[in-house]
C-alpha cells in the first residue's frame, strides 16, 4: 500500500470521530438537529451506538498520535464492538430498512472492518509507526 494509507486512515477516523461527536451531541441536545439519529433504536441503543463511534476514532488518534503500541489491537477491538452492534441495530431494529438488503449493507460493513483489521495487522508501515519506528 502506499506509504500516505496511514495518514488516509487517520483521516477516516477524524471522520468517525467528528461523526460520533456530531451524533453524541445531537442525541443528548435534540434542538441540535443534524438528522443523525434513527428512529428505529431505543435510547440506549442509539446512546452506545454514537459512544462506540467516537470512542473507535478516538483510540485510533490518541494511540497514533502516541504511537501506543497496542494501538492496532485496540482498534479492531473497536471493530468487533462495533460490528457487534451493527447486527442487533440490523436485525432488531431494521437498521438500513426493511428488506434483505439491509444485510447486504450489514455484509458491506463488515467486510470494511476486515480489511482495515487485515490491514492494520499485516502493513510494515502500521508496525513501524507503533513498534517506535517512523
């Protein structure tokens, strides 16, 4: 992969960070309507599911940032968190609407968290940032 994926991946996660934050926001200020919320979780479902994005980003910036060698193991424990959540909000809560489709998105989802795992566990530039090279 291209020597600048590390820095692409940092921005993706400022992304999910601003996103996380933006949600987390929204749901505990309602005035502040970004139309992020879904109506189909409960609360507490949509309380943990802006929680678990922000945290995801952040864990991935603070250890870049850091170089916090456990950085990568966090992050796709991040992942399966996260990937965990999507299957109760698909399947209980008709995440992504109401036909089979929504398990293709679901699929999707999934196959994006593998691949970033597969990637942040197998790049030499990844083990160089958080073993203490550059």
């Amino acid at each position: 992969m291209s020597r600048y994926a590390p820095y692409a991946l940092v921005l993706l996660k400022a992304v999910l960070l601003a996103w996380g934050l933006l949600g987390l926001v929204e749901y505990l200020v309602p005035s502040a309507a970004f139309g992020l919320q879904n109506a189909n979780f409960p609360p507490g479902t949509q309380l943990f599911h802006w929680v678990l994005i922000l945290l995801t980003g952040l864990v991935f910036l603070l250890g870049f940032a850091k170089r916090w060698k456990y950085t990568p193991f966090a992050t796709i424990t991040m992942y399966a968190t996260l990937a965990t959540l999507c299957f109760v909000e698909t399947v209980d809560f008709r995440a992504f609407g109401d036909g089979a489709e929504r398990y293709i998105v679901m699929s999707a989802e999934y196959l994006l968290y593998l691949a970033l795992s597969a990637y942040l566990l197998s790049s030499t530039r990844i083990r160089a940032r958080f073993s203490g090279g550059a």
